[in-house]
C-alpha cells in the first residue's frame, strides 16, 4: 500500500468479506483515507509508470 494506491477486493472470495472491516480500520488508523476511485483516476493527459501509477503527462515542448 502507498497513497493513492487502488485495491481490490474480489466480493466473492472466501475470506474477504470477514476480513475486510479488519483491514479497513487498520488502513484508517494508519492515516489512509477510502475514496471513491473517480477521486483517484486522473482526468485528461496522464501517463503510467511500469508501477501502474498515473501520472500527469508532461506539456508537450514545441520549439
């Protein structure tokens, strides 16, 4: 987990739904804050690193 990372969580998966009031607390007290994604995506040009994280894409120089 880092700021801004997205995760998912499979609804169906055997012990997910039991453990995650668990984890979120945890995520909380940690100082991580649950957002919807649409807060999360960026809008417009970005670009992603081999990480998956977004990026805003650099302005383009013209000379």
């Amino acid at each position: 987990m880092k700021p801004g990372s997205i995760v998912l969580f499979h609804n169906a998966a055997l012990h997910t739904p039991e453990a995650l009031e668990d984890i979120v607390k945890y995520l909380i007290a940690e100082g991580y804050e649950i957002v919807p994604i649409s807060q999360l995506i960026l809008k417009g040009d970005y670009t992603i690193d081999h990480t998956g994280r977004q990026f805003a894409a650099e302005p383009a120089i013209v000379p």
